[in-house]
C-alpha cells in the first residue's frame, strides 16, 4: 500500500479575547486550524496530523483551501514518500505546497505553508510511532532532552485592569511554577508603564525574572527612551522595540541598550531571518530569537533558519519561539532550543500543554506521546477529532 494523503481540511476558528497590545486588539482574532487525513492505520485509527497557526496572524482558510491544499491532494502520492516508501517526507511535501510560488512576499502564505506543514509532521511522526521530538533527534543526531524551559507570556493591556490586578496575574503564573514571565509595554505612556513593571517587580521578588514586550510599536527615539529607563531593571529580556524589518533600529539599540533583547517572531522567511543576523546588531552572548516555525512556512523552513544560524555562529539554545504551541516544544526537545512560550491562560484550547504536564522551576516535561501529543490535550483534541470525523 502506497502511502497517501487522502484529503486536508481547514476551519477557521475565532479565538477572540478583549486583550491587546502595544500594536492591535485580540477582539476578532481567528486561527486556522488543519487536519492532514492519511490512508495508514495505527491501532485501528486512521492517522491524522494536525497543525494550526500561532496567535498574532489571521486564520489562512482561503490560501489553504483555495492554493495550497490542492496541490498536495493533486500530486501522484509516490513523490511525497521518503526514501523507504513507508512514510511521507515533510521536506518533498513543503516543494509541492510552494510549486508556482516567486521567491519573496513572506507575508500570509507562510502562515498558510505553516500550518499545514504543522500537521504533515504530525503526521509522520504518527506513522511512525514515535513522538516528534524523539524523531527530530534521531534525524539530526542529537540526544533528544524532554525537559524544556517556558516562560508565562501574558500582562497584556485588559479593559479595567490596575497594577492590582496585574500582580495577581504574576502571582498566579509563579504559583504555577513558572520563573519567567513576560508582560506587555507600550501600549501606555512610558512612566504608567514604568509603574507597572515596577509593579510586577515587587510582586515576584527575586526568584523571577521579567520579560517586556512592545510588539513593535517604537521608532527609534521612543524605543531609546524605554532603554533607558529600562537599564534600571534586571529584565529577562527587551522585546521587538521596533518594526521587525527595520534592522537599522535594531542594531542601533544594541549599542545602546546593554540587556538582552529579543526579536524574530514576524519574520517569516530564513531569509529575513538571516538579515537580521547580518544588519540587526544582534547579540549570539545574550540576545534571544524567537521565530516561530507555524508562521513561517513551518518546520521545513525552521531548519534552514537553524542551518543558517549555526554558519553565522549562532547555537539553537538562543532560540526561544513565539507561539506557545506544542510543536515549538518538540522542536525545542528535539533540536536543542533554549525553551518556549507559554499562554497558560491565553488562546485556548491551542495554548498550554497536554493534560497532567505540569510546570517545575520553569521547565516542562515532555511525554512519549506518538506525533507531537496533540491528543493528550482533551479541550483541543476535541476541536481536532471533529474536524477529522
């Protein structure tokens, strides 16, 4: 039996919220959300692989149905197998979702490619019955490493929120054993948000650290002016203070801002990623990258960011991707990233891990599920198997 995709489905899910950054509102955000239906049977279930695409970028249901879908579907299924015949190859699959495409335009189809990319690979690492992390390590050679560092992403700006409240959210994050977390910025004056991380500050004391995050609202005089009064702070890390192609302003920050910084997540080509490695400034001793593989054209892409990364000598532990999903963890497991975004509260039922994984010291452990473990998530599984049924 030749192993074949039999059909891929698409539904376009809201997961509004009344949050909002520095840049934009939450109050009609949607996602896409991919199944991927072979014709293998394991365990007397058809496989399915499953992928959807990371907050921040609309659902793609058009250029997924419409473009990218039907090039898979229509392909002769011998020339998406690997080299044994006996499983699907994400990478010949990738080259017949981007036949007919011009190089450049990294803007929604990436996010489209992303998507299913996703689920392809959920879907190999379910024929072969093995979870994706441990299947990326034995591909790459490495010693797959289960535990992974996360980090609560959350303090967004919420109608009728004080310090207060924000503290209580902290507070909450700690208790659930994170040491990292991450607020946003900018979307306030300066001093109201100093006030704020001053909060959140006092609140986690020593034994955590904080991130801030302006989502790329700064020019360059207002991003110096928060690294100013941001070097009175020990931060975990400065997040895109500016337009994430405007390299100039990147790396005219660097020189004046000593701390770490953090950049990456609305680039969505190895391409752009490589010219901020060369134009951004950036640090490969303290700065972190954080493109995430669902918004850019998927795990097939992210390993030439990697390749890419370690010719301009750059390790995989400085990577620490947008996201928050299950298949940056397994990426992080597998390849030797240095951890992931977490949304413990934040859109559900995509966020979060499967049940009964629990956060110590800052660090997750990753269980043997086959594929990337969607099915240990109940909430999100459901989602999942109605759109495969």
């Amino acid at each position: 039996m030749t192993v074949r995709i039999v059909d891929i489905r698409e539904v376009t899910k809201p997961i509004a919220s009344p949050i909002r950054n520095a840049y934009i509102d939450f109050s009609k955000m949607t996602s896409s959300l991919v199944a991927v239906v072979t014709n293998v049977v394991r365990d007397g279930k058809t496989v399915v692989g499953y992928g959807f695409n990371s907050n921040g970028r609309y659902g793609q249901g058009g250029l997924i149905r419409e473009r990218f879908a039907q090039r898979v579907l229509e392909a002769d299924p011998k020339t998406l197998l690997d080299e044994s015949g006996d499983n699907l190859d994400p990478h010949k699959v990738w080259a017949t979702l981007m036949t007919n495409e011009k190089p450049g335009g990294h803007g929604e189809r990436s996010v489209a490619v992303g998507t299913i990319d996703m689920a392809v690979w959920d879907a190999v690492a379910k024929i072969a019955g093995k979870p994706l992390f441990r299947l990326l390590a034995e591909r790459h050679k490495r010693e797959a490493n289960p535990r992974v560092f996360v980090y609560a992403a959350g303090g967004y700006y919420y109608p009728g929120k004080d310090n207060s409240a924000l503290r209580a959210e902290m507070r909450g994050y700690l208790d659930r054993g994170y040491n990292v977390v991450k607020i946003k910025i900018g979307g306030a004056p300066l001093e109201e948000d100093r006030q704020r991380i001053e909060a959140v500050l006092k609140e986690i004391g020593s034994g955590a650290q904080l991130a801030v995050d302006a989502n790329g609202r700064f020019d360059l005089e207002t991003g110096m002016a928060y690294a100013k009064m941001l070097r009175d702070y020990p931060l975990f890390w400065y997040e895109e203070v500016g337009d994430p192609l405007d390299f100039q302003l990147q790396a005219a920050l660097a020189e004046f801002y000593p701390g770490p910084m953090a950049t990456g997540e609305n680039l969505f080509s190895h391409q752009d990623a490589r010219n901020l490695i060369r134009y951004g400034g950036m640090r490969p001793d303290r700065d972190w990258l954080q493109f995430d593989c669902a918004l850019s054209y998927g795990l097939v892409e992210y390993l030439r960011t990697l390749d890419m990364l370690h010719i301009h000598g750059w390790s995989p532990s400085r990577c620490i991707p947008h996201g928050g999903h299950q298949m940056s963890l397994n990426i992080a497991a597998g390849l030797g990233l240095g951890g992931n975004e977490s949304y413990p509260d934040l859109f559900q039922p995509y966020g979060g891990f499967p049940d009964g994984v629990r956060v110590e010291n800052g660090h997750i452990t990753m269980p043997d599920l086959p594929g990337i473990g969607f099915e240990g998530k109940s909430d999100l599984y459901k989602e999942m198997k109605a759109l495969a049924s």
